[in-house]
C-alpha cells in the first residue's frame, strides 16, 4: 500500500477517541515560509479554513494546542484570535512537552492527535494516540505517521484532520454541513 493511500479514512476508529487536537505551526498551520522583516519583526499566512475548523473543534468541545519549536508574536496572535487552550512555543523536545501537555489537560495518550510535517514532530508522534503528517511532510515523517492528510501545510491539512476527528466523534454538527452529502447542483 503506498503512503498516499494511508488516508485519515483508515483511522477513523482512532479518531473517535480524540479529545486533544495538537498542530505543530510552521510548515502545518503554514505552508512553512517566514517572512522576516527588517526590523526582525516576521509575517506568516494561515489558511481561514483551518481557522475555521479550529474554532468548530473547541465549539464541540476538543482541546486544541499549538506545540512550536519556534516562537512568534505572529503565532501568539492567531492563537489569542481562535481562542485555543494551548499556546506552546519555543519548546524543544516536543515528546516531553506532549507528556506534560496530557498530564495538565487530564488526556490520555490515546485521546491526542497530533499534526506534523518535520522531523522534531517525530517524538510528539511517540506521544500520540494518532499520529497525522501533512501531505508534504517530509518522507521519514511520512513513513512515520499513521495517516496523511491530502492537503499540504497551511493549504487546509489542519482543516481535514478537524473535519474527520469530527465527523469520527459524531460532532459533525460543529460544522453544519459537513456530514451531509455534496448538494447536487443543477445542470
Ligand atoms: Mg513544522
């Protein structure tokens, strides 16, 4: 079966048990580029959809964190504007910090899906019940994860994994629309 394949279809049953939703930053919520100012300062663009997804997710009630090796005010600010239950930045071992993460949350390692794209995600990986690459995650992390988002960093991956977490906890109320069929469109 090639990794393609290994879609989030295939662990719907583990993503029924999900509680926390955890997404690196750059290169998953981003499509990996900073934009760095003259004066230091640095821009990066998130996907509204994603956004979107994030807010529905803490509706029906998931725990969503950021886990970034960097920090960023950029990042601090999207993370006050969707109102997230975790801002984690500058960490640097992420297998750790997931640890300390569940144990503050009360989550269980089989309640956590994490999002990542670069090898440092490897470790939080190790730490979580359902571990998701993006699609152009890099190849050992995608031989790694136990499923791969068909979008690409910061081009709705965050959105996809919501959406199925989701829909695999009958939550899909928490984004009307998403459990129905495709309207048909006249011809
Ligand atoms: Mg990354």
């Amino acid at each position: 079966m090639s990794l393609r394949r290994r879609g989030l279809g295939a662990v719907r049953r583990r993503l029924s048990a999900v509680r926390l939703l955890a997404f690196d930053v750059d290169g998953v919520l981003t499509d990996g580029a900073i934009l760095v100012h003259p004066d230091g300062g640095e821009s990066k663009r998130f996907h509204v959809r994603d956004g979107l997804g994030i807010v529905a997710a803490l509706r029906a009630g998931l725990k969503v964190a950021f886990v970034s090796g960097r920090r960023s005010a950029a990042v601090a600010a999207r993370a006050r504007e969707l109102g997230i239950t975790a801002d984690l930045q500058g960490v640097k071992e992420k297998g750790a910090e997931m640890r300390a993460l569940r144990a503050s949350l009360g989550v269980s390692r089989e309640e956590v899906a994490f999002l990542g794209d670069d090898l440092v995600d490897l470790p939080a990986f190790a730490e979580s019940g359902v571990a998701v690459a993006v699609g152009d995650a890099h190849p050992r992390v995608l031989a790694a994860a136990d499923a791969i988002c068909s979008a690409k960093g910061g081009g709705g991956a965050a959105r996809e994994l919501v959406e199925a977490v989701l829909l695999a906890r009958g939550l899909g109320d928490a984004l009307p629309g998403i459990a129905a069929p495709p309207p048909r469109r006249r011809a």
